[in-house]
C-alpha cells in the first residue's frame, strides 16, 4: 500500500483587516470609497489610532453618494462639443496657424 500526501487546502483566514493608520489620509478616503461596506469597520480602527479629523467626518452617506456618483458618470457620457472637438460651426476641422518664431 503506497501513501499519498494530502491534497493541499486553499488558506482559508479571511483577508487582514484594512489598517488606517498605515496609509495617509487620501489614500484611506479613497479606500473607503471603493469599499463602501468597510466604512464602520475602517472608521472603528481610525478612532482607535491616528483619530484624524479629515477620516472620522467620512459617513456612510458619503461613500453610498460617491458610488451613486461614479456610477452615474459610467452611465452618461461625456457631452460632446464642436469647440472641444476642433471643428467650427459648420463641423469642419479649424485650421490652427502658429505665430511664427
């Protein structure tokens, strides 16, 4: 009879908690942003570290509107213009002169 070696797991220990006081302000206000469902959580490590101002003022409420945000700019697109576009009124290509040197 021969022995085989166990078949290997995935490593099931949930992911670390994400650390406030590692990261500067931004880079955490945008962490809490993606992760609108981390905001409790994140702004419970804050209070208990760095306690910044600038973190503990971010809501729920806020994250719930900057993902409404960012899903209503996927949704519309850019607004196109003639100026923005080089064209004139009548939808031609301008044509750009250059001073000369």
């Amino acid at each position: 009879m021969t022995e085989t070696a166990p078949e290997a797991t995935p490593d099931a220990t949930p992911q670390d908690p994400y650390d406030p006081s590692a990261h500067n302000m931004d880079d955490v206000l945008e962490y809490l942003a993606a992760h609108p469902d981390q905001v409790e959580t994140v702004l419970a490590a804050e209070q208990d570290g760095k306690a910044r101002k600038g973190v503990l003022s971010y809501t729920v409420e806020d994250a719930q509107a900057e993902a409404d945000q960012a899903a209503a700019d996927l949704a519309q697109p850019e607004p196109w213009s003639p100026e923005g576009a080089g064209l004139d009124d009548d939808g031609y290509t301008r044509e750009v002169i250059y001073p000369e040197r």
